[in-house]
C-alpha cells in the first residue's frame, strides 16, 4: 500500500491528534538505503514538522556521519507513531497500533536495505524485540530480504554519554550490513 500523505497529514485514528501541533511523518529521500525509526516527535519536531531535529537528532546524525558514512539527507527518518505524546509520554499500545498501518506503508514503499531503530518502543514495534535493549542492541535481524538493527535511542545516550561508544559500535554493524547488500 503507497503512503497517502494527505490522509497521514489528517490523521484522527488516535487521541494524540487532539493535542498534535503536526503530524511529523518524515523527511529523507525514497531511495533511502537508510531508514531510522525513532519512537515520538518531541517538542521541537510537532512545532517543526520533521523528526530529530533537537539534541538527540544532533547527536544521531553525527554517530551516523562519522560510522556509517551517511548524512541525515541521506537517510529516511521517521518514528513509531507520527504525532507527539503530551508531556512526550512513552506512546500508549492502542496508539502505537493505530500508528502502525502508516509505519508499515512506509517501510513498503521505502523497502530501505537496513531498518535501524532506535529506542525499545522502536525495536518492538519494528522488530519484535521482547528483550532489554542492552540484550537486542548491535544484532542484525532478517525484515524480509532486508535487515533490521537495533541501538540505543540518542536521548539515552545524552542522559548516559557511555551508551554513546556502543551506539558507535552498533553503527558500525549497520555500516558492515550496507557494504554487504
Ligand atoms: N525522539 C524521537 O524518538 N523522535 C524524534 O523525532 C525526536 C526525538
């Protein structure tokens, strides 16, 4: 099913469009070898209208630069649910899976070589992961013919600076899976 941009954009299947600013569906080209899912817009990504752009993207697109070799432009980049929680709560289950049909649309038509998300809520929502992120981090999986990797969300690793070597480490296994494919 192809994105429908304008239905995302209007988007009512869940409360948080009753206190969205915008839907923040994603920026990044759609040939994007790429694709990073993160878990919510923020703050700045409902006032701005794409995501990663405070603090945490900042650090993200510098570990991507200096161990995958990619700039944010890239990379196709989009969350788990696409409109920011109050108070930017953990999203709640009905929300995320009112969210999924878009995040799955999304994954078919990008069909990037590597999925990397970013975060627990990302990696059970796009790869199933059952475990810690300490247990799941840094291990490719199979998404159909493509590759699913999980790490450390950025903003974990401006709170805990330590997490940022491992984030690097995992970065350098997606980098190795794009050199393969
Ligand atoms: N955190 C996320 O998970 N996504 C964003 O877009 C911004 C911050």
């Amino acid at each position: 099913m192809a994105l429908d941009v304008a239905a995302l954009s209007s988007c009512t299947r869940c409360r948080l469009s009753a206190t969205r600013t915008r839907v923040v569906i994603g920026t990044g080209p759609n040939d994007a070898v790429l694709l990073l899912v993160g878990e919510a817009p923020g703050r700045q990504e409902d006032e701005g209208g794409a995501p990663f752009i405070g603090r945490s993207g900042q650090l993200l697109f510098t570990l991507i630069e200096e161990e995958v070799g990619l700039s944010r432009e890239q990379c196709y980049v989009t969350n788990t649910v696409k409109c920011r929680p109050p108070a930017n709560r953990t999203p709640a289950r009905d929300e995320l899976e009112a969210c999924r049909p878009w995040l799955e649309a999304q994954l078919a038509e990008l069909a990037p070589r590597v999925t990397l998300a970013l975060g627990l809520t990302a990696a059970r929502e796009v790869l199933g992961a059952t475990l810690s992120m300490s247990a799941v981090h840094g291990r490719a999986r199979h998404l159909g013919d493509a590759t699913g990797i999980a790490t450390y969300h950025p903003a974990a690793a401006l709170r805990d600076p330590a997490l940022v070597a491992v984030m690097r480490a995992d970065l350098r296994v997606v980098r190795t899976f794009l050199e393969a494919s």
